[in-house]
C-alpha cells in the first residue's frame, strides 16, 4: 500500500489551507510550507470571495504553491469566468456535481471532488463507488457530510473508510493540529497518495486565520511524515 511504500516521496502529506481571504493569511501559508491554498467561490460561505479577489490574492503565490478554486453548484459560465482570472488554478466541486459536469467543466484543468461523509455512522457509502465514478478526478476531498455544503468543522470517523480506494485522497473535515497526525496514520495506507485539507482548524475567527495554528498544524504535518518516513509502526503505536 501507499504508506508502506519504500520511496521517500510517498511518504510527504500534501498539505492545503483552505478557506483564505486575507493577503496576510496567504503570506502566512506559503511562509508555513503550504503546498496549496484555497478560495471558495461561494456566495453562501463565510469564508467566500469573488473571483475577481480570488485572482487578486492569488497574484501573491510563489512558483510551486497551488491556487484551488473552490465551487458549489456553479454555472460552467461562472467557471470559465473564475478559471480566466487564476489561469493556474486547480478546481474544486463540493455540491451536487455529476463526474461529467465535472470533467467538462473543468476541461484541461486538475480537479478535485469532495465526497461527503455521514457523521452517523448508521448511513453508509461506498468510497470505492465513487472513486470509480469519479476516476477523471485527480483526487477526492474526504470531509464530513453536515447541512449546506462544506464539513462544518466536523470530524468524521476515519477507521470507516475502506482499506483500499485507488484514488489519491485529501483528507479533510474537522482537521487541526491536535488530531492531524491520526489521521494521516489512519488513512494513508488505504489509497494512492494523501493530502490533508484544513480551514476551521487553523482560524482564530470564519475567514481569518491564525499563522501560529497554521505553523503548528504543518509542524504536526511534518512530524507524521518523519516519523513515519522511519517506520510505519512506529507512528502506529504512538497514536
């Protein structure tokens, strides 16, 4: 599986800090280690911003730190529009998106999906079935299923997911530094690649970030990595 593998790279979480509104928190997540950061570009969230502020904070992003731009249940016009202002984003569908809605929407672009998770664990779904309906993704964003769209800050329970999805995964949801380093033990060995996927986590306040929780959640981020970069049981047995 990926988390046992034997290439060093494999064992480097992506790390993406979602929900930016602020030039000072963009500087913050890039100045951090961040390797993306995140615009919702719906009108519903607190966290949302325009496209036009979108591109605007996007500008401040060094070579190699990804722009994604985040949509619920957009038109493919207002897609097109967005993609235009920040050339070099990723695209993010978090609301009721078909895979070809997707695929043709995005076009040429990286995409990600999210897959919504039920908190009540009485509720299923098949992870492996959306992975195979969503195989032109990229990736899928793992995140807690709560009303409205987006996790809400919630965690869902990790130890549910399948053992094997032959996806990359972004585990997101309820995310902080306190808990980060279980979950990537928990769901790294059950898929391709992971990356983790934090907004509420790291806020002092819905939209403002707080650059210490940013620096202590990649630290914890980083720490997962090493440790497990040594020995996969040794991370194992210390959570």
């Amino acid at each position: 599986m990926s988390g046992t593998s034997s290439n060093p790279m494999s064992h480097r979480t992506r790390i993406k800090i979602c929900g930016l509104t602020r030039e000072q928190d963009v500087d913050a997540a890039v100045e951090a280690g961040a390797d993306a950061v995140g615009f919702v570009l719906y009108p519903k969230s607190p966290r949302f911003v325009s496209a036009t502020r979108a591109a605007e904070l996007a500008r401040r992003l060094p070579p190699f730190v990804s722009p994604v731009l985040l949509f619920v249940n957009e038109s493919s016009e207002g897609i097109r529009a967005a993609c235009d202002l920040v050339p070099a984003a990723w695209l993010q569908f978090h609301g009721d998106e078909t895979p070809e809605q997707c695929a043709q929407a995005a076009g040429a672009r990286p995409w990600m999906r999210a897959a919504r998770i039920p908190l009540d664990e009485s509720q299923a779904f098949d992870l492996v079935k959306f992975a195979n309906l969503h195989e032109q993704a990229r990736a899928l964003l793992l995140d807690a299923h709560v009303e409205g769209y987006g996790g809400g800050g919630k965690a869902f329970n990790w130890s549910r997911l399948p053992t094997s999805v032959n996806a990359h995964l972004v585990l997101s949801g309820g995310l902080t530094p306190a808990n980060v380093t279980e979950g990537i033990v928990q769901v790294r060995p059950r898929c391709k690649s992971l990356a983790v996927d934090v907004s509420s986590g790291v806020e002092a306040a819905k939209g403002v970030k707080d650059p210490e929780k940013i620096h202590r959640f990649v630290a914890a981020v980083r720490a997962a990595d090493a440790l497990l970069a040594r020995s996969p049981n040794a991370l194992l047995s210390a959570t």
